[in-house]
C-alpha cells in the first residue's frame, strides 16, 4: 500500500513538473511575442513624443500696437519682432481679453474669462493683485496652458513677470504660484513693476506737519506724562509702570506703522507705502525661494533672457517637447535699460524700452535657430493689452506707448486702443510667411490653437478627469494655416466687473456694440496725464448708452468715427442679436463677486510674506 502511495505521488510530481516547465516554456513564448509589440509601441511613443512641436511664448507688457515696425511704426526699431512677423502670420485684429494685467494673462493661460472666476477688480476695489502676500490668485481649479501641457508631457517653465498670485502659506511657506498651476520651473517676477522702485524710500517717516502723526505723537506724550504722575502720585508699583508705558510705547508703534505704511484711511485701502512695495513686492524669485531683495532693476531684462536661454538649451535635445513662457517686463513703467541701450531711440526711455525687449526676442529666437529648433517650435508673440497712454514720467518724458488709431488705451476694458493687440504666430514649415490675417481673434484662443497646432486633443479630452470646463477660445488654427475664419462668435469686453462692449464677427462682417463708454478729456482719447492715472471703469468718467447703445462696423470703421443711425435695419437687427445673446450670457454665466472685495484677502499681509535669508538687497 505503502509502494502504491509512492507511486502515485512520483507520477505526480513528474507530471507537475512536465507541466509547469511547459507553462514556463508557453510564458516565454507569449513574453517574446509580447516584447516587438511593445518596443514598437515605445518606438511609436518616443516618435510621437519627438514629433510634437517645442512652444514658445513671448509676452509684452502694456506695448502697444503702433508700437512695432510690422505694425506700421517708421521712429521705433523692432528688427527682430518684425522678423518674426515676416516669417509667420501677423494678426492685426487680435483682441485681449481685458485691459490690465492680471486679468489678461489669467484669460491668455486659462482660455475663460477671468470674471468667471473673480480675478477681476470692481466698484472701489483694486484693479489687479497689488500685494505678493495676499490671499488672492489664479484659483486652483482653473486649468492653464501649461497644466494641459504638461500632460502631454511637455517640460514646462516660466520666465518673468507672473501677476497670478503666489498663495503663500504661513511665512512664507509654500510660495509655488506658478508651480501650482503646471509649471514646473519659475524665474522671475511674481508681481508686477512699480514707479516707485526707482527712489529711495525710507522706513522711517514720521513728518510732524501732517496732523495724523501729530495725534499720535501728541497722544503717546500725554499717555507718558499720565503714567509717570500715576506713578509719583499713587506710588504704583515700578513693574506696573514699566509694563503700562511698554504698552504705550507698543499701541503708538502698531498706529504708527499701520499709518505709514498701509492704507486703510485712503480710497486705496489695498495698497501699501513706497517702503514696502519696494521691499516687499518687487523681488524676484526662482522656484519658491527669493533670489534678489528688493529688485535690481539695470539688466533685469538680460538676466531674464538669459534664463529662457538656459532652459532652451538645457531640453534643446530631450526626448521631451518644452514649453517656454516669457513674459518681459518691458515695456511696463518705470522704464529702465542698460547703459548701453539708453538713449537710442527718438522716443525717449520708452523707445529705449521696445528695442531692449526686442532684443530679447531676438536672443531668444536666434537660440532656437542654433539649436535646430526652428521647424519644430511653434512661436507666438503678443502684448497682454494696450498701451498706457496717460503715463508720463515726473521729469515730463511720455513713458506710455502708442496705440495706432485705435482710441483709448490700457485700463480701458471697452476702448478698442485698450484691448486691439500686436499678435504674431510662426512655425517654421507649418505655418505660412509673411501673411496677415485680419478677422478677429482673441488671447482666449492661445491654449485651443496652440493644443490643435501642435496635435493634441482638446483640453476636456487631454485631461478627463478632471470636471468639465467652459472655455471662451476658439482654436484658430485653420485661419493662420488656409485663412479659413472659425465659425460665427461673439467676444466680450469687461472694464473691471462691468461688460461694456460686444463684438461681433459673422461672415465677413464685424460688428461691436458698446452699451458704456468713457468719458475722454476734451480732445483726446485718455484721462489726463500721469504713471498712476487711468480711466476708471465705473463712475463720472463713465457713461452708460441704455437702450441706444453705439453700433459700429469695424470692417468699414474699424476707428469707431461713425456710428450707425439707430434707425436703420442694420442697427435693429445687429443690436438686436447682440441684447439677446448678453441676456441668455447673464443667466447662463453669472459671475461670483471679485476677489478683491475682501479686505482680509486683498491686503498685504506680512505673515505670509516670503523673504531671502539672510536678508540683503540685491542680487
């Protein structure tokens, strides 16, 4: 019984082993079938990943469309924007979508009305984010250019001026911004430039001639003399002293530097002393980490280039396509350039400024040509809205650029000089030279256009699971490629929280509709002159057309000199269309309240301050 056993249980062992070396020799087999198969999939993924065209974007700030040589200027020498403009498709009806900066570029990333989101301004609120530490930004959720990218397995950097806001946490921790939103390298600015990081601003401002510091000057005296008295006459204790005049000598300091440097008991209770802003918000930062404090403002913009130039050179051979945002300081007041540059241009510190940044272009596209790169990245050259025309520097020197024809400027949410924009495409091979396109087209249409330029699926499709998102652009790839228009559509144009004009473009018409307006200095197109004067959005400066709103057609006026008669068919039924779509817009869109209502939110907050240790000034 004992032998049978054995038997049985060595045929089974044999057979067990038969079988699993035939299972192994069936798994080798399938392995090494399954193995062309997926080197040729990785082969066809490194094709594809090699294949998608390298994106470069460059951002002027507050430059105008009359500003550059491609777009009719004769006294300003911008060789290398022009280039670009030869080499690709210029746009002469591109349309930002709002006329200051952090509303704009929010819309140029995202692809949606920053009112959708509350990243606009309103009545007796600021106009754009005024404080690094504040607790306002680019919300979390909204989806940019670079987040799409990067899921595309793009290398992803940002160099210069942000102006989205950083969200930093408690001391500074944490200050990702532009981290936060799919880049995943910053250098730069994460504000804007302010005039009054020229001057030498003291800490220590105690002028007795205003009658608030005599207050608090006459007020902490007499809190002094009465607790010495108290003291002498009562015989209080010499610790109760001490500690009653500390807390004197504290309430005076907090009243004291709350009133130099905050505020609060103007009309712009978000902004803060010449002191701070220097010191505080004009800084430079590489990732999360301060690098320079305050700003050094003579060579910035090299030093900004030189970083875009690092990084194309560093991913020039990579498997991996880049995405290069630059967003040049120039040509925002307060104007600076080298030494070598200043005096050039007939145009003074401003011109100085448009031919420094355009030789910065330059630089950058010469990299790309160095590095073979020309035929697979894809270019696009724009200025976030236009230029400042009542800027003018204390010594009378215009630091304001030139708008064309177009009337209004920045700041001037209707005006078509505050929002019609230089915009330039080009890829090399791809896209046709020296070409202009003349419909409408808009910022908004960046991340679509540039999604289907480069073959990807639309944003919903290219990240599905996140929720599904409006977006207000339009991919207008088939017009810069075959001049083919996108279908008929309708763009908005918002002063701060308020829409004040409708354009409409059908076919080969163009009409906008405006339902407010400013009211201009006799003469002119502006609101007097000065670096910190625009025209405001709300208020006696502005007038409110009713149930009369002004038509125009561009294609025939594209400078607004005449309105159409109200009482024509064409008037009707345009003006018509246009109050039903924004009626069905209200109640499809309705906008949360603007970020910069909340006082806690909008003011800076030095807590969440971030600082370069041990703190220096200068690089």
């Amino acid at each position: 019984m004992v032998e049978v056993n054995v038997r049985w249980w060595a045929v089974v062992v044999v057979v067990g082993v038969i079988a699993s070396g035939g299972f192994g020799l069936l798994l080798q087999y399938y392995q090494q079938q399954e193995e062309p198969v997926k080197e040729q999939q990785q082969q066809e993924q490194q094709t594809r990943r090699q294949s998608l065209p390298n994106i470069v974007v460059l951002v002027a700030d507050d430059l105008g469309i009359g500003d550059l040589g491609c777009y009719g200027n004769t006294t300003i020498n911008t060789p290398n924007i022009d280039r670009l403009a030869q080499d690709g498709v210029r746009l002469t009806h591109h349309l930002a979508a709002a006329s200051f900066c952090t509303p704009s570029r929010a819309a140029l990333l995202t692809a949606r009305y920053p009112n959708r989101f509350g990243l606009v301004g309103e009545t007796g609120t600021g106009r754009v984010i005024y404080n690094l530490a504040s607790k306002i930004g680019l919300p979390l959720e909204e989806v940019t250019l670079a987040t799409a990218l990067s899921a595309a397995n793009y290398t992803t950097a940002a160099i210069g001026k942000w102006h989205l806001g950083q969200m930093c946490g408690v001391f500074g921790r944490g200050c990702l911004g532009p981290k936060r939103h799919g880049f995943q390298y910053f250098y730069g600015l994460p504000m804007t430039l302010y005039s009054t990081i020229t001057g030498p601003n003291s800490f220590w401002i105690f002028p007795l001639s205003d009658p608030f510091y005599q207050g608090i000057a006459g007020g902490c005296l007499a809190s002094v003399l009465v607790i010495l008295v108290c003291w002498w006459r009562c015989k209080c204790r010499r610790l109760i002293t001490v500690i009653a005049l500390v807390v004197v000598v504290l309430v005076a300091a907090v009243l004291w530097f709350l009133l130099t440097h905050y505020r609060f008991h103007t009309k712009a209770w978000w902004s803060v002393s010449p002191w701070m802003i220097q010191h505080l918000n004009c800084i430079v930062m590489q990732d999360e980490v301060v690098v320079e404090q305050p700003l050094v403002l003579e060579g910035f913009s090299q030093r900004l280039v030189d970083q875009s130039l690092e990084f194309i050179s560093n991913h020039a051979s990579d498997s991996r396509p880049f995405f290069l945002y630059h967003a040049f300081a120039h040509v925002h007041t307060p104007m600076f350039t080298l030494p070598s540059m200043a005096g050039r241009s007939r145009h003074g510190r401003y011109g100085d400024n448009v031919e420094e940044m355009d030789a910065g272009v330059g630089k950058i596209l010469d990299a790309l040509t160095r590095h073979n790169l020309d035929n697979n990245t894809i270019v696009y050259f724009v200025s976030d809205h236009g230029a400042h025309l009542e800027a003018i520097a204390p010594d009378g020197q215009r630091t304001g650029g030139y708008n064309g024809r177009f009337k209004g400027g920045k700041a001037m949410g209707g005006a078509e000089g505050g929002i019609r924009v230089p915009g330039i495409y080009r890829w090399s091979g791809h896209l046709p030279a020296g070409v202009t396109v003349d419909h409408p087209t808009s910022l908004l249409d960046m991340m679509p256009t540039l999604l289907h330029l480069a073959g990807l699926p639309p944003l919903h499709q290219l990240l599905p699971n996140l929720p599904y998102r409006e977006v207000d652009g339009v991919s207008v790839a088939s017009l810069l490629k075959t001049g083919t228009p996108p279908p008929p559509r309708v763009l908005l144009h918002h002063c701060l929280h308020s829409l004040h004009a409708l354009r409409l473009a059908q076919d080969k018409k163009v009409y906008k509709m405006h339902i407010a307006g400013h009211k201009w200095h006799e003469g002119s197109t502006q609101c007097g002159w000065g670096e910190g004067t625009y025209c405001k959005c709300y208020g006696d400066t502005v007038q409110h057309y009713g149930h009369q709103p002004l038509l125009f057609d561009l294609q025939k006026d594209p400078y607004e000199d005449h309105p159409i008669p109200t009482n024509t068919t064409e008037y009707m039924e345009v003006t018509g269309m246009l109050q039903e779509y924004l009626a069905n817009w209200r109640s499809r869109v309705p906008y949360p309240p603007s970020q910069f209502r909340s006082v806690a939110n909008t003011i800076l907050s030095p807590w969440l301050q971030p600082f370069r240790w041990p703190y220096t000034c200068g690089p």
